[in-house]
C-alpha cells in the first residue's frame, strides 16, 4: 500500500471518486511540477451534506468539517492526474471560499478544516501558504469551496 493511502486509512479516510465538473472545467491540471485543482466543494456520494451561510443555515464547526471534505475531494481530483499522492512533495497554496453572512469573520477558522487534514496526511509537507475569503454564494449554495495547488515530483 502506498504511504498516503496508508496514512488515510489510519485516520480513518478514503479518496472520493472524482466529482464530476458543473460546467466546462477540469478537475484538475498539471503544470510544470504542480498541479492546480479546480474549487471543490464538500460533495459526499455526489450530494452536498449542507447548505446555506455560515452564521446561519451552518455553523462554523459544520463549516469546519466541509471544509475538510472539500480538501480530500481535492486530492482525489489531485491523484486524477498525478497517479499517486506519493509524488507530492508538499502543499504550496489553499484557496478557501466561505459562504458566510455579512457579520460573519470566521473564514480563517473554517479553512482550518481543509488545512488541519492536509497537515494530517502530509505531516510537514502539509504546511502551506493560505487565503480564506468570505463571499456571498457559492455554487449550489455550497457554504464552503477549496482550492489546492500541490507540488509533485
């Protein structure tokens, strides 16, 4: 067994299929020695679990707990076209969109979801430069959606 899907087994974790894209995208590409995933949004068996604004319809620990979801969905879309998780040599950057209400300043908590787990799977190389932004809608009323830029070898 290869040593992230190892890692992802221990803490209990297994890669996603793919989501398929909602409109004329890819999942993911590759360029140069990195790979750039498309924004993921928390879909579970092909559903979003929540819906709505943080602050509101979700709370932040909700929020949290998408945000993770939205991370290994990226890396499912991640291994898509690099093969194996065992050819990231680290997380460089993580885009985090929260759809929150106007008072809401929490973003940065929430995108911890997404960050705490890569930290988990990638130990060290886990460890990466971040945005958390609060904006109005996402799609599908998505309350959270992650982008992740990985570098490979």
């Amino acid at each position: 067994m290869a040593a992230v899907d190892a890692r992802l087994a221990e803490l209990g974790l297994t890669l996603p299929t793919v989501v398929p894209p909602a409109g004329a995208y890819v999942p993911a590409v590759i360029s140069g020695n990195l790979v750039f995933t498309a924004g993921q949004l928390p879909m579970v068996d092909g559903a979003l679990p929540a819906t709505g604004k943080v602050g509101a319809e979700v709370t932040p620990e909700q929020a949290k707990e998408l945000a993770r979801q939205c991370a290994l969905n990226g890396l499912a879309a991640a291994a898509s076209v690099i093969g194996s998780l065992d050819r990231v040599v680290r997380v460089v950057k993580v885009v985090g969109f929260v759809s929150s209400v106007p008072e809401f300043s929490g973003q940065p908590g929430v995108i911890n979801g997404a960050s705490e787990l890569l930290g988990e799977v990638f130990g060290d190389a886990g460890r990466h430069a971040r945005s958390a932004v609060g904006v109005a809608v996402l799609p599908l009323d998505s309350p959270v959606e992650v982008e992740l830029i990985l570098e490979f070898a």
